[in-house]
C-alpha cells in the first residue's frame, strides 16, 4: 500500500505543514489513512494526524470528512459536545502524490481496547453508565443539532479521553516509545532536537509523577491484573471516524454500519434515519457490560444436515432449526434469527417493507429458511449468561430493549435516552443517600421515633 495512490510513509522526526507538525509515533491506520502523533510546534500540543492515502477516491473521501468534521466543529465552539475535534487540515505531497491530512485532537485508547484490556469480562454497570452518557451526548449534538447520521459506530470508533489536562499531555500514554528514542533527530534540525529533548524531559517528569503515586496513568496500555486497575480513570470519550457520515437529508449508501451493529432495516433496505445509530448504541452499551458482542451472526457454511448452529447466547444447541431446503444460510439469515430470538418475533408489516425482505421473509412474515427459533428475553440473558444480579438485569434490560424496537421511528432519540432513570441512576442513588442522611440528622435531634421513621 505504500506506492502511487497509497499510503504516504512516515518517518520519526518527519515535519508538515510547514513544520507546524512533527510527527512521534504511530497511532493507528484504517483502510483510507495512516493517523500518527504529532507534536503541534504551534500550540505547544500534542495531535493525531491523519495522513490519507492519495489516490483520487481517498481524496474525495477525505474531503467528504472534513466537511462533516468541519459542521462538527463550527457547531460546538466550546468543544464539549463528546465528538472529536477538527484542529487543522492541509495537502501534503510526498514519493506517492498528494495526500490530505486532518489535524485532530489527540484522544486516547478505544473502547475495543479498553474492554480487551479488561480481559472481555464486562465492565462495572456504573462505568458503562457514564461512557454511554458521553455517547448519548455526541449523538445528540450530531442527531439533532446537525442533522448528521455516524453510520459506523462500535468500539473501535469511541475513544477515552484523559482527564489530566485533556489533549495537551497526552504523554502518558506514549512515555515508553519517547523514553525509548535515541538521542537525536533522524533528519538532524536543530528546531527538533529541541523539541525530542523537551520531550524526553517531560516524559522523565510524568513517569517521576505516576511512580510517586502524585498522579494516574491515563491511557490504558498495561493490561491490568483485576478491573480494579480501571479503579479511578474518569471513563470521558469520544466518538471519532466521520468518513462514513452523512446528513440525514443526503445519504450516499443503501448498507452502512459495520455488520454486528447493524440495524435490521438496513438489512432490509427499507430505508434509515438517526434510529441507525441508536441501535448501535444499544449494541455498544451490551458489548461493554458484557464483553460480549450483541449479534455475532455466522453462515452456516460447511454445516450438515444433523448439524444445528450454536445459539451465541444460551451456549446450547438449542437454536435455529434450519429446514431442509437450505442448509447453509447466508449471515443476514442468522442475523435476523439471532435478533427474534432476543426480541421477539418483528412484526409482519416491518419483516416484508423492505426492498430486500422477499429474500429472506415469506409473505407471513416469517423466516424463509430458519424455521425454529429459541426464544431467550434480554433480562434472562443477562442473568442466565452473564451473571447480572436480578435487579441489574431488569434495569439495564429495560433501558436497552426500547433502543431495539424493530420499528425504527419508536426507538427512543438520544435526548430521550438522557433523560432515562437508567442513565441517571447514580444520581438518584446519590440523590437518596443524601435524603436519607439528613432524615437521620433530623432525626437526631428529634429522638428515636424521628430516626425510625428516617430508615
Ligand atoms: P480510518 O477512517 O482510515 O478507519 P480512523 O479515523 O478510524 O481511520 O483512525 C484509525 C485509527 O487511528 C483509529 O482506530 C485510532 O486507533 C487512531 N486514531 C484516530 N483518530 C485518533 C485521535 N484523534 N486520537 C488518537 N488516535 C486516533
Ligand atoms: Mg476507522
């Protein structure tokens, strides 16, 4: 990929724009783009910056995103909305033609990473509670404030944000690789042997603060031994990757959304709106309480006749009967299986109102090729499988459950969402416990009947 019309290679020490940009690591690649940190001689801060491949398509696509990104930006001045921001944008040319970069600012790790780290065992319920406000947030401001549809959220596409000095020392997470950099620049200017010192100081000091105990580790790139190494770090993010946007007034693709996030009226074809996101939001919500992916739909490629899939939440074999006409049913198949099975039977008007529902429903409204479907409610899930106590699993259930209607215009908006007794839980908690303590101050002072009727 790192020819003409490909990737632009990065060296340490490499500048852009000038020399306003000094590239320091590697932070990522995607199938358009490489992203690297970058240290912003300018601002004195730290960035991403996403260097597209230059062929005429990645191009257009990069355009594409920096005009999403640059609505994004003009709509939140103050940069609090939980959406990532737009710094900068320039050409850049380089051995495999001109390549479009976007400055972004700096985040953290992704929440894919953070769950890997966490061994896929589900984060605790409050955790999850505040990235899914944060989510809620953006989606907000991007739904209903924007018009803009993401069209591509999951893990990958949130990431943490530090909570010391957000986007300005982001050296923490990168202490080893500077520590580990020999003396010098590359390319040997003196404007950036400056900077690698300074650099390297700074990384010296916060590894001096984080060793005293004077602060914390912001990213996660230990694995940590227990989730109680996740004790402590403000779950703040972001959501990121605006090249599959669009406005919910101009849509460019019939099939968005990385499969297991994606909607049923997408598979459908009947037709989407901001609802898109919110299924994925649901999806995100169970991934992260779980460890578990919602949907994991698989073909059925290679199985015999006696053969019957794996239901993945029951772990018995139990699941879908399929008949004999056709024994190796496509992913959309098991997909749409897979969500009766958790939320009921879809109702007939919406299984055939698609362009695409002749493949895969009859006229009743049922299932073509999947004929037996075991039923297991979201609640039971969680108990059965994942083990949530009865009153978590209620609660959560009844938060997710609206957010998986399959009819997409009864699915809760993201400001409907925040106002949801779920979300705001721990207030309420907190909130009561207050209540209570002054009752019992009262109740203090007024002798024991006072205090009884307190508790
Ligand atoms: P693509 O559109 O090519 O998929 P992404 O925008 O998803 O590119 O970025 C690719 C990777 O780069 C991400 O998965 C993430 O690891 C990293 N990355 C992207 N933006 C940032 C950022 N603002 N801060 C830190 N890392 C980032
Ligand atoms: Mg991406």
């Amino acid at each position: 990929s790192y020819r003409k019309g490909g990737y632009h290679a990065v060296r340490i020490g490499d500048s852009f724009n000038g020399g306003r940009y000094i590239a320091q690591r590697k932070l990522g690649w995607g199938q358009f783009s490489t992203v690297w940190l970058a240290y912003d001689v300018q601002s004195s801060r730290y960035v991403a910056l996403k260097i597209m491949k230059s062929a005429p398509q990645f191009a257009q696509a990069a355009l594409h995103e920096i005009e999403v990104l640059s609505a994004i930006a003009d709509g939140d001045p103050s940069n609090s909305k939980c959406v990532v921001r737009l710094v900068d944008h320039f050409k850049h040319t380089g051995p495999n033609g001109q390549h479009l970069c976007m400055v972004l600012e700096f985040l953290g790790d992704s929440l894919l990473r953070l769950v890997k780290y966490n061994h896929y065992k589900g984060l605790q319920l409050n955790k999850v509670r505040e990235i899914c406000k944060c989510i809620l947030i953006g989606l907000d401001f991007l739904h209903r404030e924007l018009g803009i549809i993401h069209t591509d959220l999951k893990l990958e596409n949130i990431l943490l944000i530090s909570t010391i000095d957000p986007g300005k020392d982001p050296i923490k997470s990168s202490l080893v690789p500077i520590l580990e950099r020999p003396e010098g620049n590359p390319n040997g200017g003196v404007t950036m042997s400056i900077v690698e010192k300074k650099l390297k100081r700074r990384a010296k000091r916060a590894v001096a603060r984080i060793s005293e105990g004077r602060d914390s580790m912001v990213g996660v790139r230990e694995s940590p031994k227990s989730e109680r190494c996740l004790d402590g770090i403000d779950m703040k993010c972001k959501v990121v990757d605006f090249g599959n946007a669009c406005w919910d007034s101009k849509q460019f693709a019939e099939e968005i959304q990385t499969r297991q996030y994606r909607a049923p009226e997408v598979i459908l074809r009947s037709g989407y709106s901001f609802s898109v996101d919110m299924w994925s939001f649901a999806c995100i919500a169970f991934e992260l309480a779980t460890g578990e992916m919602m949907f994991t739909p698989k073909s059925g490629q290679g199985f015999t006749e006696d053969e019957v899939l794996y239901s993945s939440y029951t772990g018995s074999t139990m699941s879908h009967g399929y008949d004999n006409y056709d024994r190796s049913p496509c992913l959309e198949n098991d997909h749409l299986a897979l969500m009766m099975e958790l939320l009921g039977k879809m109702p007939r008007k919406i299984a055939i109102g698609g362009a695409l529902s002749k493949d895969y429903f009859d006229r009743h409204g049922d299932l073509k090729r999947i004929r037996r479907l075991k039923y297991l409610s979201l609640d039971r899930l969680l108990i059965n499988k994942y083990k949530f106590s009865e009153t978590d699993a209620v609660e959560f259930a009844a938060f997710l459950s609206p957010l998986l209607d399959f009819a997409p215009e009864k699915r809760p908006t993201a400001q409907q969402c925040l106002q949801d007794p779920w979300i705001n839980f721990r207030n309420l908690t907190l909130n009561k416990a207050k209540s209570e303590s002054s009752i019992e101050k009262v109740g203090v002072g007024m002798g024991k009947l006072q205090i009884k009727v307190g508790k």
